[in-house]
C-alpha cells in the first residue's frame, strides 16, 4: 500500500500523539488579518504568552478596508480592527502589510504571490479559504480564533487526520469554460458537504495543463464542498511560479528536489475517489442561495425540490424552470481570492476589451493586491475596465463579503467571481450569482448571462 | 473553558439544512475585538426586520421559547466563513449545545474550543426532538453519550479526546506548552532552504 500526497505531508508534520487520536501537527506558515485575530493576541496579552515563530507568521490588512479610498476608514469600529492588528504585529514581532504597503491584499492572493506558500507546508490562516495554498502541494486549511491563539503560542496545531478522496479530473476544457466552473460544476454535482471529513486532492491530465492561478481557483472553493482542505501535487507549474518570488528559498534546486517527494504513489491509495471528466463541462452561475445550487448556463433552473428550495427561489426572486440565461444582472464584481488575480482580470479584460457595460448595470473590480494592480495597470487593463464603464479599485475583499464599504443594494442581481452565494452575503438581500471572470464579465456587456462557448457574444 | 457533563434543557428547532454562519452572525458583526456580546446579533438577519424589531414569526423570538439551550436542526450546519463568532454567538445567547445531522469541521472545532457540545444524530431522532413543547425539556449524558427525549434515549459518537476535553472544560494551549521540548526538537529537524 503506497501513500497519497496529503499522507506524506501529514506524516512530516506530526509532533505527538498516534493515529486515530487528534494528533499534534506542527504549522510552518501562519497568516494572519484584522478579523479573526485580535481576540486570540488579547489572548496571549492576558496568559502572558508570546508568539513562538513570529518568523513564521505574516499578517495583512483585507477584509475591512475601503476599495474605493483605501486610506479612508470611516467607519470607526472598522478601523479600531485595523489599528488593533498594526498594535499587535508591533508589540509580537509580526511582518505586516498594512494599507498603502506594496505587499498588501487578499490574504491568499499574497501568500503565494510573494513566494510565502511552498510545497510541503502546513498552512493555516483564521479563514476558510485557506484551502487556497494547498494548490502548491501543502496542507492548508481555515481556523477559528481560538485555533489561531493556540498556533500563535504554539506553532502547532491539534487536529485529528481527515480522510482522503482523490478527485481524478481528466479531458480538455472547451474554450470559454475555465478552473471555476470545474469546481462549481463538482459542487453542483455532489452537494455543499460532500467533501466534509475529507482532505481533498486534484489530479490528472486536466489539472497538470492548469495555471497556478487557475489551481488556487479550484483548490479555494474545496471548503464550498464541505472540505476544509483541498490540495494538487507540485510540478514544474509550481516551481516556476514560486522561483524569484520575494520569499522563494534561496536554495531553490535543493527545496525542489525535497518538494518532488510529495505526491500520490497510486489513486488506490485515497479513501475514497471520484471520476470528473471536464471535456464536455459548460460555464456554470449559480441561481441560489449556496454553492450547489448552481447550473450549466445552458440548461433550466431546477425544480423546488425541499423547503431550502422554496426558501432560496424565494429570496432570490426567481422561478423554476426559467433559463439559466434569463437571470437579470444589474450588478458585477470581479475581484476575491477565488478570482482577483492577474490571469482571472486579463481574463476578464477580454471579454470587456472594445465593449460597453449593458445599460444600468455597474461594475467593481477590485484587484488581489497591490501587487496585481500595478501589474494590471502595466498591462493596461485598468483602461480597458474604465472604457467598457467598470470602476477600478484598490485591493482587499470588498464586496466579496461585504464587511467594508462595498455592499452590493438589496434586491440587485450581482454576476460575481466570489464563492459563497449565501443569503445577504454580499449585502443585505442582494441576489448573488456565482460565475467565472469571463461569464461575469459577459453578463455585464449584455445585462444578462450569456453562454461565451458562442461567438457572437462577444 | 466551561465544563458539560449532564445538561438538561429546552430546545429550539430549526431544521434548515446548511446553515451557514453568515446566518448564524452576519459580517457586521464580527468587527468587534472582544468574545463576548454577539448573543444580540445571532440570526440577526432572520431574527430582526427591517425596521429593527424583532420578526415575530421567527422561533429565536417566540415567548415560550426563551432560556432554550439546545438547538436542533438540519445537516452541515455551521458550514461556510471560519469565523469563530459563530460558536461565541451561540454560546452567548445560550446555547450549549446542537444537535445535527451533520457540522463543518472548521464550526465543529470552533465548538470544542467554546464548551458548546455539537452533537451528531440521525433525523429521525432530531424530528422527534423538534415536535415537542416548547417547555419539554430533553437531557444530554456526555459521558453516556447519550439524549434522552420524551423517555427514549439516542446514543451518538464521539471522538473520546474531544469528550474529555469538554467534561474537563480543558485550555488546549496549556496542554500543548507541555510538549514544548517536543516541539523545539521537531523543529530542529525541519529542512531549510534560506
């Protein structure tokens, strides 16, 4: 019996404490922001602890700052939060990005970006899209507050092994359907928990041909099916991704060569596997109210099978069988850690290049990081989104959980590149509509969603 | 941490599936830099309308319902954001303890790091369990490990480390700084590439 790759890394970083117990596992790269973690510093302050690998530990201010003027917190409470993690990265020795710095964004747009993530880590962060790392071959997973105080004194971890299931996808994507549509058409076909008690992996031919931002698209979304870790083995995609990044390893032949013993010996090895052929997959947008309630752009909206049915189509203002194409959109957001980094905007800005939003619809793009606005701007996408009528904005999460300034208006149908669709998540009673930067920035040109597998839509 | 051994209360149904913790707390409220006081916002989005008063067709809201603290509702509740508020929302209205089909894991450890016991159970049991009168009482035995309803009882599972932990009312950190060596030692045998 070989090993899979989630094995071998859980096996590298176990501290104490046997198998079928929760063991204690060690962390290698903990990432911190301004949400989750000031309880867990007040924490240490009153314990009198300190943070035990400060050099192992990277924060950044994103959830909470303003798009629009990022150096203009009005809301006080808000920026109580933002002083409050500049204070603690202060007094325990953390690295900070803070607003204004070149480093700063999303979280898990700036870990990888700056050379942070690397295979064979643990990775965990005090947010569910963790997961985002474990497309380098690590271990990455969300924590709570309580999680995130025990790692800052500990720098490990108490967790009891998941299971693993082997998600084998294989054929070629059709022109137009892309990463995201991989991962909701998964989540569509087996459920919001299907990957629940499970560490996820990627793999196969359809996988290995992926960009490294189009692997953190999928790997983002495993904890939209229930999976607090998703992962893919690192190849020579990863390697020259992290290579001459800000915190790449000096002695990069050498941490190549100790990353190629991470992967999965055979697929009989995971607990569990499923077989996902992508050749035929159309884009997917969502019409509910949670990730699995999404479908093809070419087919029906379904049936109201149960109550959570009857309760999403009510809050969504929508009808059964009515085409997925039909769904008004007044809204679009293209940014998030699922979907705002530079292949996911130049993406965008080529279905928006020589084009005009429909009439009443606006637009938001908000890039990852500063790092992905500069290099937008570089390539001058800044001027195709502002031409086709888009506005363009400074980095953080934004309207993806709307917890800053950028709320999306009750009742308004937002196209958007984000991954919870919940109720009031993007605001209070808008109406989210999952998709990927391509779609959404098609259903901004048209006012509707169009299937971009056809020309003549744009 | 705040210890559960027997515990007998009133409960709440709410048998949605997938509640996510959006629901449970919605973003605006997790600005905040304290544990407590979260308790007024849980299910806020449901609980209150528009104007701000309370929704009174919403259980939470419901007279005979109040000094409830068991909840009982559908599966994977709690998926969704990480955010620990969720469990102190709970926690601070009263809760201490759910029964579900099923949780996220992310919500599930949140739990054990609060003293709110989550517990798994078929939905046949659970629908039992929503049917009765708001003033019933029903009685968890953790270390039984089981819910007694209207004279029947329902046995669940659960990780034994977790049981000890919430009959102790453990701090994990204090543990944990106890395998300091074991740490420093792991930690000297981690490759470096700098």
């Amino acid at each position: 019996m070989g090993k899979t790759l989630f094995d071998k890394l859980w096996e590298k970083h176990v501290i104490t404490g046997k198998p079928g117990e929760p063991q204690l596992i060690y962390i290698d790269l903990h990432l911190v922001h301004e949400v989750t973690s000031p309880q867990a510093f007040e924490g240490l302050r009153v314990n009198n602890r300190r943070v035990r690998r400060p050099e192992r530990t990277f924060a950044t201010m994103d959830h909470n700052v303003p798009t629009k003027d990022i150096f203009n917190i009005q809301d006080t409470i808000s920026l109580k939060q933002i002083e409050t993690l500049k204070t603690n990265c202060d007094e325990f020795g953390i690295r900070l990005a803070e607003i204004g710095s070149a480093d700063q964004g999303i979280v898990h747009v700036i870990g990888p970006q700056l050379g942070l993530t690397q295979p064979g880590q643990t990775v965990v962060c005090g947010d569910s899209h963790t997961a985002t790392h474990g497309a380098f071959g690590s271990i990455a997973f969300g924590i709570g507050t309580s999680e995130v105080e025990h790692v800052l004194a500990t720098q490990s971890i108490w967790q009891l092994k998941p299971k693993t299931m082997g998600i084998h996808l294989h054929g070629k994507l059709q022109a137009g359907v892309s990463a995201k549509d991989i991962i909701m058409a998964l989540i569509a076909t087996y459920g919001v928990d299907f990957g629940t008690g499970y560490a996820l992996e990627f793999y196969g031919d359809t996988v290995d041909r992926l960009s490294m931002e189009n692997r953190m698209s999928i790997c983002n979304m495993a904890i939209e099916g229930g999976a607090k870790m998703g992962m893919m083995k690192p190849d020579q995609t990863t390697f020259e991704y992290i290579k001459g990044r800000k915190y790449a390893p000096k002695k990069m032949e050498e941490a190549i060569k100790y990353w190629q013993q991470f992967y999965t010996d055979s697929p009989a090895d995971y607990d569990k596997v499923l077989e996902f052929d992508v050749s035929n997959l159309a884009p997917y947008i969502s019409w509910g109210t949670n990730p699995s309630m999404s479908v093809p752009i070419s087919s029906k909206l379904p049936d109201i099978a149960d109550m959570n049915f009857q309760r999403a189509y009510d809050y969504m203002d929508l009808k059964p069988h009515m085409a997925a194409s039909a769904i008004p959109i007044q809204w679009i957001f293209i940014g998030s850690c699922t979907n705002g980094r530079l292949a996911d905007l130049q993406e965008a800005a080529r279905v928006l290049k020589g084009h005009h939003l429909a009439k009443n619809v606006t637009a938001w793009i908000v890039p990852g990081s500063r790092t992905v606005k500069n290099e937008a701007e570089k390539l001058g996408l800044d001027k195709i989104f502002k031409e086709a009528g888009c506005e363009w904005r400074d980095p953080g999460c934004s309207a993806c959980l709307a917890m800053n300034p950028d709320k999306i208006p009750a009742g308004i149908h937002c196209a958007s590149t984000t991954n919870r669709n919940f109720e009031g998540r993007q605001g209070k009673d808008a109406r989210t509509h999952l998709a990927s930067p391509a779609m959404v920035a098609a259903a901004g040109i048209h006012g509707h969603f169009v299937d971009i597998r056809q020309k003549e839509v744009i | 941490m705040e210890a559960i051994t027997v515990h007998e209360g009133t409960t709440i149904p709410l048998m949605n599936n997938n509640i996510d913790t959006d629901q449970i707390i919605p973003k605006q409220f997790l600005k905040n830099i304290l544990k407590i006081g979260y308790g007024k916002h849980l299910f806020h989005d449901w609980r209150f309308l528009d104007d701000g008063r309370p929704d009174p067709k919403f259980i939470l809201n419901h007279e005979e319902r109040q000094g409830a603290t068991i909840l009982i509702s559908g599966e994977n509740f709690g998926c969704g954001s990480s955010r620990e508020h969720a469990a102190w929302a709970l926690k601070d209205w009263g809760f201490k303890i759910i029964i579900a089909g099923s949780y996220s894991d992310i919500f599930f450890m949140n739990c054990t790091k609060n003293g709110v016991l989550p517990i798994i159970l078929p939905l046949e049991a659970r629908k039992k369990m929503a049917a009765i009168s708001p003033k019933e009482k029903i009685t968890v035995d953790l270390p039984h490990q089981f819910v007694e309803c209207q004279g029947e009882k329902y046995h669940f599972d659960i990780d034994s480390t977790w049981k000890q932990k919430f009959i102790n009312g453990t701090d994990d950190i204090d543990v944990t700084l106890n395998y300091s060596d074991k740490i420093t030692e792991f930690e000297n045998s981690l490759p470096s590439f700098s």
